[in-house]
C-alpha cells in the first residue's frame, strides 16, 4: 500500500531550494529515500507561489515574444532533469463534466505506478484515494491474471498530506476531488523504471485489467504492435532483433504479436520470430509465444496461410 505521511512542517522551501536540496542530499538510488524528501515536498507546497509563477512566468515570455501563451495541460511540468520529474498536478471535480485526468486513467481505475513517486494535496480539498497491497511478484503481467491485490484504507489527499507509491507494488484509485485541486508530485526516473509495467486492476475480481497510458515500456510495446499492422517486407527482421536484443519483456512480447499481424510475409519468416520467443527468458513472453504458435498451426491447418 502506499505510505501516507503527514509531515509537521510550517517552513517554505523555494522551487530552486527543492531542486538543490535534491540534487545535494537525497539518493535517487534508493526510492526509500523519498521518506526522507517529505517534509522538503511540504515545505515546497507551503509556497502559495509555486504554480502561479508558473503560469505568470508562461503569460510574460508570450508577452515578450508577441506569441499566444502555451497550452497549458492538467500537468504541468514544474523541474526535471535525468533523474527526477516534479509537476503540479491539476484534477477537476466531476461538477465542471468530464475531462482527461494528469495521469490518463479514469477516475476510480485501480492502478500502479512503473516508478516511485511521491505526491503532495497542494490546493483545494484534494482527491480521495483506495489504497491497495498489491505483491507483482505472483503475477507474470498477463491481462486477465488473478492478482494478490488487497485493499488497505480510504484516505484523502489534503493540503501538506504526502503519499508515497513504491515502484509497481503499490496500487491505488483515484477519485475526483470535490472542488478544483492541485497536487505536487515527485517522480524518481531511472532506467528501470523505463523498463517496468503501470498495470491496471479490477479489483472485485482481482485481475489485470489492463496497462497504463504513459508508462514507458507501453508507449514503446505500441509503437512495435502499430509495426506489425503497418509494416513491409523489411519489418520481420526488425521483429526478430528486438527478440534478440530488446531488454523489456513488452517490447518483445509486442514483437510476438506484430509478428502474427503482418501482411505479405511468409508463414515460415513469422514461424522463425515465434520460434526465437518460446525460448525467452520472460515467461510472459514464452506464454504469449505458445499462443502465437497455437495460431499459426490453426493457419497451417487450414491451408490460410
């Protein structure tokens, strides 16, 4: 479950004094650290400035450079360097009718988080939140595999409330503040963070629901199934080298199913990429593989192919 923290802390703490303070002290290494980075968040959030200048900082370069202001999305983007993101977050409430929340997920979808972050309520009443147990290591990934997901407890995301979400194994729902609210989250970015699922749960039955919208390994794994809809004569051999060089399990798995999906290639050069898969090291690719294989034999058997 998520960590819920509620730091005593009235001092203020600059944007560039909460960047420094990160860069100097804490160790992005290691995402317990982020206990440590609490009370700095909240000293932050206690910055009634902190987003306005942001906007008012968007309003004067438009009014320098004679050019409209930037769209401004619900996220905004306010640090980030290598290895960390820090944005404000801004959530409707259901009254204003229906908009595409910051992360993408639907109001009440139970979900992870490919990376550790930690979030602080900065404005408004804040967003109630389920919090869930969720262990990753009973599960390959598979839609429709029955998870070990647990609820633990109701909170809401007040003003100076932290909450910490370990990378994958803790899982939470969001639902739509009542007024117009903004949170401050913190976001560690390492390479295994690129390379880890943001799953989606249904959790009255506790399974895999689905994958995240902007975890990295996902937008990657698309853009290899868009391939196999899309690709030419060049792309199975592409297909077999991400099979063969690729670090993430939903790279290759993608790879798998591209294969299956292209057009005007032979039955034998799809067989070769499915055949490489059922000898992968990630069984979530080996099981997909099985399946893939089950098909071609249908279209062999058929005489489709």
């Amino acid at each position: 479950m998520g960590i819920v923290l509620k730091p005593s802390t009235n001092g203020r703490l600059s944007l560039k004094g909460f960047v420094e303070h990160v860069r100097q002290v804490i160790d992005l290494q290691e995402p317990d650290s982020l206990i440590g980075l609490a009370s700095p968040l909240c000293m932050l959030a206690n910055d009634p400035d902190v987003v306005a200048r942001h906007f008012n900082e968007a309003i004067q370069r438009s009014l320098d450079s004679g050019l409209p202001p930037s769209d401004v999305s619900s996220n905004v983007r306010l640090a980030e360097d290598d290895h960390f993101v820090l944005c404000a977050n801004v959530w409707m409430p259901a009254s204003l009718g229906e908009h595409v929340p910051p992360n993408g997920i639907p109001s009440g979808r139970v979900h992870n988080h490919s990376a550790s972050l930690m979030t602080v309520g900065y404005a408004g009443p804040g967003c109630e939140l389920d919090l869930y147990a969720y262990d990753p290591k009973t599960s390959q990934g598979e839609i429709g595999e029955r998870v070990d997901l647990r609820f633990v407890e109701r909170t809401r995301l007040a003003p100076r409330s932290v909450v910490i979400y370990r990378e994958t194994i803790d899982a939470h729902a969001r639902f739509a503040p009542p007024g117009l609210s903004i949170s401050l989250t913190f976001a560690i970015v390492d390479e295994r963070s690129q390379r880890s699922d943001q799953l989606l749960f249904d959790p009255h039955s506790a399974t895999i629901a689905g994958v995240g919208p902007h975890a990295a390994a996902h937008r990657r794994a698309s853009v290899v199934r868009l391939a196999g809809e899309f690709g030419n004569a060049g792309t199975i051999d592409l297909l077999d080298g991400l099979l063969r060089r690729s670090h993430c399990r939903r790279v290759r798995e993608a790879a798998v199913d591209a294969a299956l999906r292209l057009r005007d290639t032979s039955f034998g050069e799809r067989a070769r990429v499915v055949e490489r898969a059922l000898r992968d090291s990630s069984e979530l690719v080996r099981r997909r593989a099985e399946k893939a294989a089950a098909q071609l034999d249908a279209i062999k058997s058929s005489g489709t192919s």
